[in-house]
C-alpha cells in the first residue's frame, strides 16, 4: 500500500480529513524522500491510544463489519500508519482538545519507542523521515513531487471547506482560504484557467469543467471524486469525454473537478488496496447522470471559438508557465485576450488543393478544407436532429459516431480543387458553428499565425 512518498501524503491526508481537520498543512522534502510532514486541527488523539493509532488493523473509524458496506469515513482499515511506520521513522504528535497536553511517540521500522508528553497544538503532526530506509530498491527510486502536488490538489478541489497548504522544499505551492470550490480552484489551477471554468451542477454532483478550448494533454488535470474521495474510473471519464464528443482535438482531455455525493450504500471503496478504485452499485446510470451534467454545462457557454493551443499556433508567446499547478511546468492555459472573428477572414487561395490560405485581420491562417467541410455538415446534421428530422442513422447506437461519419463522406476531399467563390463559402459557413476549429473527430480544423508568431520565427523585433 505505501509503494511511493505519495502513498503516504495520501494515507495523512485521509487521516487528517476524517478527523474533522478544517486546516492541514503538507510539507515535503526531497519530492518525500527527504521528509514528509502534515499537520491538522482535528480531533486529536489521546495519549494512551497513541501506540494503538500505529498497531496494523487497529482503527476508530469503523464499529463492525457491517459498517464497511456504508463507509462514511476516507480511511477504514487501519493499515496506513503502521504500514508506513514499518518502513520509515514516523513521529506522531497529538493533542486532544480536552487535554491540557499532548504527547509524541517516535516509531522507527515498526519498532515503538516511548510516549512521551509535552506540549502542543490541538490536532495531529505526523513527521515521516528515512522513507524505505529498509527497502533500498524503493529507496531508489526517483522523487515523487508531481505526484503528491497532483494528490493534494485532488483533495483540496474535493474538500474546499478546508484550508490547505502544500509546501515543497520550503517554498509555498499553493493554499487555500477554505472559503468555498472557487477559491480552491483558483488556488490550484489559477485566476486565469479558473474564471474561464463552467459551473456543472445536478443532483449529486457539484464542480467545474474547462471549456472546449481549454485543455490538457492527458486525464491527470480531471478530479473525479465520490464521497471526498478522488477516485479513477474509466466509465465516469469516458462519460465526461462524451459529453464533449467533437469538441477537443484527438490526445486532449478536459480539466477541473467534478464531485459525486452518492449514498455510501451503493459505494464499495473495499476493491482497490489503495482505495483509488471503487465499486459503484449502478455505473452506468452514474455515468449518464455525470455525461448529461456535463453536456448541460458546456451548452450554457458562450458561443466563442474555441482555440486549442496544439490547434492554433502563435497563442503562446508571452505567457507564464503553468508553473505550479499541480506542480507541472506543462503548458499555459490556451487562453486568448481577443479570440478572432473567422467572419473577417478572406481566402486568397489553395495550398496542394487541401487547404485553404485566408488573410484575417490579426495574420494568416491554413484551413484543412475537409475537415472544415466536416464540421459544417456535421452541425447541420445535429441541427435536423433537433429539429425532429431524425435522419436514420440516429437510430444506431451511436449516433454521434454515424453523424460525424456521414459528414466525413459527404464532405469536400482533400486534393479537391476549389475555386475563390467556394473557398470564401466554406469559409463564411464555418464561421458560423460554435466549435470551428474541430472536426466531428476532435482533429484540428485551422492553424493561425498571428504578426507576433510570424515576426518571431524571421528573427524581427
């Protein structure tokens, strides 16, 4: 269970939040091998059960065996701190609010030493140094910062009530204020992604999801979470990516958090030794509610173009890293101050008869004139179907799949000459869908190269 330094930020954490923390602090050391610490004002623990809270299977957390069928609690087993005191010098420090003091117990590869008191604090410190200092092949291992600054984050968008802070080798990472999701989304994606994000609200489920032009490279930037439990299930992420269909381009997955309240009943967190994996008593139902929620949220944005930075060059210049979200140094939100009006653009020709060289007001863009054809045909097939001229494909399983499949037929080819009035046409259709810059199949439809991009690339100031 304890394989990483992430393994156990993950297991204090859990530990920290059950005890009714409403303030953890996370400090790392050497990406965890150099040292871990978190440290909570919750609950506390009285000085006598001090050496139980490190004993394997001892736990407060549940009465009976039933009580693991309605887990309402993140840590359940009473494995995590024994375990990872079997494999490092754990410190534990902790005092009860209604003690006057606290007492510290030190256990070094799960040898006890004594409780001894002292002052402190209301909460629980947990110190972890010489992490695998008795497995030297974990001990080799590489450091582990990405992915502990990845897990705190999870849970700080899943508790926003919460303050936290994350510090790295002395330096602060993020922090919340504990004042809501906003702040926390702020605090860990910044102002900039943040305020670009879409509310998605239903039933059971509260967060935020990127719009189609704000994207990440793969699935980490997406908090799916159940109960305060960040969880990974490919039904629920392959739900969401539904929901967005055509809008993303092929390798980019959508960003922010999306939180599930569900009863604990129909949750089986007992699967997964490191409770990442859960059972869920009607997954696909689950999956169509998220999908729905999500598609409602993504309908409810403005109708701007989206502008993928892998799909649209020049955006980039001038922008900040990523920096410390989720500790990546990935690349900056594609966020564009003044988003071009494709209704400005005039064609001035065919590059290889496949796409199309136009002029806009802000510099030049190559159009692949299939796919642009694609997505026109595309949304008017959508727009017939709901109008109630349901096109016999919608009677297929799959009806986005057959839609964009009859657009891609039934669109102009690639090495398909076009002459000026039927490139200006294509053109001034594209510019009226809502996501111009994809295909059905989420490739990118348009490529700019804006005065900066241009000036850059021949060395002029």
């Amino acid at each position: 269970m304890i394989e990483r330094p992430a393994s156990v930020v993950k297991e204090l954490v859990e530990n920290a939040l059950d005890a009714g923390a409403r303030r953890i602090v996370v400090e790392v050391r050497a990406g965890g091998l150099g040292g871990i610490t978190v440290s909570d004002d919750g609950e506390g623990i009285p000085p006598d059960e001090l050496p139980l809270a490190v004993a394997r299977y001892a736990t407060s957390k549940i009465r009976s065996a039933d009580d693991l069928a309605a887990l309402t609690t993140l840590g359940f087993r009473g494995e995590a701190l024994a375990s990872i005191a079997a494999v490092s010098e754990l410190t534990l420090r902790s005092r009860p609010a209604t003690a006057l003091v606290g007492a510290c117990l030190t256990v070094r590869g799960g040898v006890l030493g004594a409780v001894e008191r002292g002052g402190g604090p209301v909460g629980t410190t947990v110190s972890v140094r010489d992490l695998f200092f008795n497995l030297p092949a974990r001990r080799a291992s590489p450091p582990d910062s990405r992915r502990i600054h990845e897990t705190v984050a999870a849970y700080a968008l899943l508790h926003p009530e919460v303050r936290w802070k994350l510090v790295s080798n002395g330096e602060v990472v993020f922090e919340t204020t504990g004042s809501g999701l906003t702040g926390a989304l702020a605090a860990v994606f910044g102002y900039e992604t943040t305020r670009r994000l879409l509310p998605v609200v239903s039933v059971c489920l509260e967060g935020a999801i990127s719009p189609p032009g704000l994207t990440r490279s793969d699935r980490r930037h997406l908090v799916i979470g159940i109960n305060g439990r960040p969880v990974r299930n490919l039904t629920l992420a392959r739900a969401v990516e539904q929901a967005y269909r055509s809008l993303l381009p092929r390798g980019r997955s959508p960003l922010g958090v999306l939180a599930l309240t569900l009863d604990p009943t129909l949750v089986n967190a007992n699967l997964h030794p490191a409770k990442l994996e859960v059972g869920l008593a009607d997954e696909r139902a689950l999956a169509v509610t998220l999908q729905q929620a999500v598609e409602a949220a993504l309908s409810r944005r403005l109708a701007t173009p989206a502008w993928p930075r892998r799909a649209v060059l020049g955006l980039a210049g001038g922008q900040t890293s990523f920096g410390r979200e989720f500790g990546v140094a990935e690349e900056p939100p594609s966020y564009a101050p003044e988003e071009p009006d494709l209704s400005a653009l005039r064609a001035i020709g065919q590059l290889e008869e496949t796409f199309i060289v136009a002029l806009g007001p802000d510099g030049l863009y190559l159009i692949d004139q299939h796919r642009a054809h694609e997505r026109i045909l595309y949304d008017e097939l959508v727009r017939q179907a709901a109008a109630g001229a349901r096109p016999l494909l919608l009677d297929e399983p799959y009806p986005h799949e057959s839609l964009a499949l009859a657009a891609c037929r039934s669109a102009t080819r690639a090495g398909q000459p076009l002459d000026p009035g039927e490139q200006q046409d294509l053109l001034r259709r594209l510019a009226l869908s809502d996501c111009p810059t994809t295909c059905p199949h989420g490739a990118p439809t348009i490529l700019r190269f804006d005065r900066r991009f241009l000036k850059r690339q021949f060395g002029r100031r």
